[in-house]
C-alpha cells in the first residue's frame, strides 16, 4: 500500500472516529439537558397521579403540543443544520425518542414502575414525564453546547448566529411557557388562587404580567434581551411581541389546566382566574425562552 493510501485511511479513521465522539458527545448532551430540565417533574407526585387519572387521549394530546413545540424548537435551533422539513421532523422525532428513553429510566430508577405496575400506568407516566424532558433535549443542542458546536450554532441562527426572528423568539417562548406552566398546572394551587381572586386583582396580575415580562425582554438589559427599538415587521415591536407572547401563554394555561381536569365542571369567572393566575407564570418562562434565543440589536 502506498503512503498516500495509507494516510488517506489514516485520515478516513480520525474523521470516523470524530464523528462517533461528536455523536456521543451530542447524546450525553441530549441527556443531561433533558434531566436538567426535567428533574423537578420527574420527582413531581402530582404527575405520576395524573398518569392514570387522566384520560389516555388527554395524555396523547399533551403530547403531540408538545412534539409541535420541539419541530419549532427544532426549526431555529435544533442540534443539526438540516433546514428541510424531513430533517426537522427527524430531529424531533429523535427528540422525543431520547425524551422517552430518560423518562422511562427516571421512573423505573425512582420505583414508580415495576413488573407489579399496569401498563397502562407505566406507559401514562413515561408519556407526561417525557414532555419536560423533550425541552431540555432540545435545549441541549445550543443553550448548553460547548465551544467545539460554535460553529454549528452559527450555522443554525440564534445565539453567536443571526437572529431566530420574531416568530422563532415566539416558538421557543411559547415552549419555554408551556414548561414554566407545567411544573404548576399539577398541582392544585392554580384552582386556590384563581377561585379566591377578585376581579380587580385578576387585572392587576394581567397587567403586572404584561409590565414585568416586558421590561425583562426589553428594557432590563439581561443578556439575551431584545432592544427597545421598533423592527421593520409589526412582531419587532416591544409591545406586540409581549402582547403575542402573552396571549400564547393564557392559551398554553388553559390547554394544561383542561387538560389536567381544573376546568371541568368549573364557572366561567373560575376558569378565567385559574388562567389568568397559571399565565403569570406561563409568560415569565415565556419571556425566559426569548431570553435565551435573543440577541441585543445593535443600536
């Protein structure tokens, strides 16, 4: 063999075997984030009761806005460069597949499912405890990348890249809510402070939501943080942007505390607290995903 072969083959194994180390490294990534993030829920009692109690349609549901919130995670700052929507959908499936994988090992390392443990129950608590941990999956690929995945990030938008855009600031808020919302929406708190408030505290909350979120996003100076300056779209306003993310914040609340049964057989003025009270803490996390894909515009 020749030495030209015999470097090309050399050359060939360093690339294999860096591929196979950047994989494994993605991997551990995907795990860490999605338990970093996912940790509270898993040790969370409210959600392994809700595994059985709640109806198994409601579970799938959950699921797929959930699966709908990583495709769009995914499309402005997924772990690979694939822009199609093929790859998008293959990285989100792969998302959710490691989501499940952490999930069901979390459970059965916690004992809260065994060979004793109906199917139904195992399958229900793997399905709702993998929803938090498919955020922090998709969190892992660039929040929490290290220096070797510049580039990549760069190559993807968001953070050291070009702005994700309004809608993509949206997107990853509206996941980021949809968490915040979920490590309370299960627990009965939501139901206590929305039935108790009166009318004019609702809109004081609705309005210190609205004030607060947008002084975090634009006006606080956070790393991240958006700049107060009007873009050329109407979404790349201060105003607006917080108006939709609030808005996408009430509608996640309410789908999590149906979803979770807080609003069956409740009135009209109980249903609107709840949201209102659980939409408090939906749009901090709201304006905490913005956070972490913006980029303060050069003024």
């Amino acid at each position: 063999m020749s030495t030209a072969s015999k470097r090309s083959d050399d050359g060939g194994g360093e690339e294999a075997d860096g591929s196979v180390r950047r994989s494994a490294r993605q991997l551990l990534r995907a795990v860490g984030g999605g338990l970093l993030i996912g940790l509270p829920l898993l040790f969370t009692m409210e959600m392994w009761f809700h595994s059985f109690l709640l109806p198994s349609w409601r579970i799938v549901l959950l699921l797929v806005v959930a699966f709908g919130v990583v495709v769009g995670y995914s499309a402005v700052s997924g772990f690979r460069r694939e822009r199609s929507w093929a790859g998008l959908v293959v990285d989100s499936v792969q998302t959710m597949g490691i989501a499940a994988v952490v999930a069901a090992g979390a459970m059965l390392l916690l004992g809260r499912i065994d060979f004793g443990v109906g199917m139904r129950d195992a399958v229900g608590k793997v399905a709702l405890e993998m929803i938090p941990v498919a955020f922090g999956v998709s969190l892992a690929g660039t929040q929490l990348a290290g220096e070797d995945d510049d580039q990549d990030r760069k190559d993807r938008g968001g953070p050291g890249g070009d702005p994700v855009g309004a809608f993509g600031r949206l997107v990853v808020g509206a996941g980021a809510a949809l968490l915040f919302a979920l490590n309370v929406a299960v627990t009965e708190e939501p139901v206590l402070l929305g039935v108790e408030a009166e009318w004019w505290l609702l809109l004081a909350v609705v309005a210190a939501s609205l004030a607060v979120t947008l002084a975090i996003v634009f006006y606080a100076d956070f790393r991240g943080g958006r700049s107060p300056d009007p873009g050329d779209s109407p979404m790349d306003h201060p105003v607006t942007e917080t108006l939709a993310a609030y808005a996408i914040s009430l509608a996640l609340s309410l789908l999590l505390l149906w979803a979770f049964g807080r609003t069956d057989g409740a009135s009209w003025s109980a249903i609107a607290g709840q949201v209102v009270m659980l939409g408090l803490v939906a749009s901090f996390g709201a304006a905490a995903g913005r956070l972490l894909v913006g980029g303060r515009a050069e003024t």
